[in-house]
C-alpha cells in the first residue's frame, strides 16, 4: 500500500498513545512522504520521550494532537480523556 501496491490498511483510524518513530534509520525511507491516513497522537509532557516522540507528528500529513501533563501513561486527566473521546468518536463515525 504504501508504495502504491497493495490494498490500504483495514482500519480507519491510528491512535497512538506515548508513540515515537522507529530509531533504526533503514526505515526512513518508509516516511519521507508523510503517511495521507488518519491518526491521534496523545503525549505526556513529563515523558522523557516526549522529544523523541514528537518527531512522529512529520510521519502523518495532518495528525490531530493532544497533550497532557503526565508522564509516559495514557492521561488521567478527565477534561483530556473527554476530549479524546470526543475526538475519537466522532473520528470513527460514533457520533
């Protein structure tokens, strides 16, 4: 799929949580055109690979973002988890 053969993912939609790309560089090649498919990135300021992590809002051409306050975890925080679910709801046809 990604080098035009094959049938695009089955899925709709990637949501990743503390996500970060690969550190090995044979796979750059892979995203040196941003991936045109829906995503959610969620990052925790306190992680301490946030920095690293960050680097993956390149891989996808229009990523929706979200950060919270804690660490490497899926947020706690409710204004945050209600949003994301609000976000991700309506991002796979639930609303």
């Amino acid at each position: 799929w990604r080098e035009g053969d094959g049938a695009a993912p089955s899925w709709r939609h990637v949501a990743l949580f503390c996500g970060m790309p690969a550190r090995d560089d044979r796979y750059l090649p892979l995203f040196s055109t941003p991936l045109d498919f829906p995503c959610t990135l969620v990052y925790g300021r306190k992680d301490d690979l946030y920095a690293w992590g960050q680097r993956l809002r390149d891989a996808y051409l229009s990523p929706t973002v979200f950060e919270h306050g804690e660490g490497h975890r899926f947020p706690s925080e409710p204004q945050i988890n209600t949003d994301l679910a609000d976000h991700l709801s309506q991002q796979l046809g639930f609303q």
